[in-house]
C-alpha cells in the first residue's frame, strides 16, 4: 500500500509510542528469520517519472561474489561478518558510486529531517538533545556510501522515548527506499531526484536506551565498538560503567544502573547503531548477492565504515 508524506507525523508518533521491531540485520542471519522492514511515507507526484541512462558498463566496479572458499571477516568469538565485502568496497576511495541500471542509478531524494521530530517538548534539554542527534544525522550523510545516493530515497524518522527524569531516549531511523522508475507512483522532483513509496531497510541509532539492548549478550569488538548478539547491534559508550553484569547465577543481564541520571539529561551516555532488512536481503547477503550500491547495500557499509566513537564524542559536545 502506498504512503503519503502527510503520515510522517503519524508514524513518528507511532516510533515515540514504542520501540521499532526491525531486526538488524545479523540477528537475521543467525537466526535465519524474516525480518521487519519499516512502511512509510512519500510526496504526491509532481511530475511523471523519466527514464535516465545507466552508467556506463566501463565506469561500475564489480563486485566480488562468495567462491568456494571464501574468507571471511570474524569476531572474537567466531561469529562471521557475511558483510565483509561491503566494508571492503565502501572503504575504498575509489568507490564506484553509480548503480547499474537505470533504478538504481536514478539519483534519490533526501527528505529533510527539519520539522519531523515527534515528542518535541520545549523543556531545553530535549532542544539540547535534539541539536546533538541533528549532528549525528549530519554526520551519518555525509558517508560515501550515501552522499549523492543513487537507486534510494532517504527519509529520517527520528523521536524522543519515554523517560522517567533520567537520561532522555531518542530514536534516529533512517529509511532507503528503494527506486522504480517504471512505477506510477514515483515522484521525479525539481531536482532530479526520485521517490518510490514503499518498504525498505532501516538504519537505526537509539541513544540512552538499555530496553534497546534487550538479551543480547557480548560477541567482542569492532573498531572500538561492544559487538552484541543475538544479531549484531554496536555499542557505543560515553560512560565507565558496564553495559553487562553477572546477575549472581552466572548470567550476563543488562547492567541495571547502567545510565548515571547525576549526569545532565541530554548527555549521551550510550549509543546503539543496526540495521534491519527483510529476510530475502539477509540470505542474499551470506551468499554476497546484495550489490554495495544498492539500498541495503549503502546501509550496510554505512554500519560498518562510519567512525560512531567520533561522530558521538562530536555530537556529545554541541550545546
């Protein structure tokens, strides 16, 4: 079913009222499942959607698919990064990226976040708040992956959680939808951008959220990270106190006092960062059949080549 921007309040109000269901994407993998996507949003057409060339053939990089051997980025306990030949294209400055077809060379639209937030209160450390994850978000585009995104619409919805006078919780997801321009529904704007409504992968960032972490218990580290399973989320903490505690028979529980509330309340203390797709992706991705420059593509090597410890240090640091 087709969406209109109009229901982006809505929905964001939904993402405030409780926590989004998507898995990420490695949570998928090792369980499997199908995973949810996020259903949104998208402006009434204003033009007819027109077909644009494909990249030359000679000007796209290929991308490598599994042999019979392939080598495979692991963790400290084993578990295997299956997105190992994303991080390797998109770490390259060369970078081709330009789709090859005409979908997913199309270039995509970027909805401004401005003016979508849900749960805006006027106390000032919800604006402070609001001002840090708004330099998150900046951040987050300006990755190689999604500056000047071809084959993808981005739309961000972020909210604020329910908090109890601790920390604040917020939500910052960021959904790729992706293009066809043979559907009657895309949208081509002013300038040259398009919009398909519909599904897609979701990246997303909670701050100050344990319930975010839920079970998940530690698969090592990554670049400075917490690596938690079941499924891979990033931990990323601006706090000395441990994200996991014995809870006296042996079990690692989320540390109940893992949030200093003698801390001001727009301090990030913790940040998490994944990214659900549908079950489809998940498998086409332990096979490498998910192209890098496609949308689930571009997430995932935005996931796994952003530098979240300096981005949060940045953001944290804005008043």
């Amino acid at each position: 079913m087709k969406h209109s921007f109009s229901l982006a309040a809505a929905l964001a109000a939904c993402l405030a009222a409780q926590p989004v269901s998507a898995n990420d994407f490695l949570n998928n993998l090792a369980k499997q499942a199908v995973g949810t996507a996020v259903q949104s949003l998208a402006n009434q057409a204003t033009a007819k959607p027109a077909a644009i060339p494909a990249a030359p053939a000679a000007a796209r990089a290929p991308y490598v698919r599994a042999g019979s051997t392939p080598q495979r980025m692991r963790l400290e306990d084993g578990t295997v990064f299956y997105a190992d030949y994303i991080v390797d294209y998109w770490s390259r400055p060369d970078a081709d990226t330009r789709g090859s077809t005409p979908d997913t060379d199309a270039l995509g639209y970027i909805r401004p976040v401005s003016g979508q937030w849900s749960g805006v209160r006027k106390q000032p450390e919800y604006a402070a708040l609001q001002r840090k994850l708004e330099r998150i978000i900046g951040r987050v585009l300006e990755q190689p992956a999604l500056v000047n995104i071809r084959g993808a619409s981005l739309t961000w919805i972020p909210s604020f959680g329910y908090e109890n006078g601790g920390p604040i919780p917020a939500s910052m997801s960021l959904i790729a939808y992706p293009i066809t321009l043979g559907d009657k529904d895309t949208q081509r704007f002013p300038d040259g951008t398009y919009h398909t409504p519909g599904e897609g992968p979701v990246l997303r960032i909670t701050v100050n959220n344990p319930e975010e972490i839920g079970s998940r218990v530690s698969s090592g580290s990554y670049k400075g990270m917490t690596v938690l399973r079941y499924g891979y989320m990033f931990v990323i903490s601006n706090t000395e106190r441990p994200i996991h505690v014995d809870d006296g028979h042996g079990r690692k529980v989320v540390n109940p006092d893992l949030l200093d509330k003698s801390r001001p309340r727009s301090d990030i203390q913790f940040m998490t960062v994944y990214v659900g797709a549908a079950g489809p992706t998940m498998s086409n991705l332990t096979h490498k059949r998910v192209e890098p420059t496609s949308n689930a593509g571009r997430l995932f090597g935005t996931l796994y080549n952003t530098d979240w410890c300096a981005i949060l240090e940045e953001a944290n640091a804005v008043r």
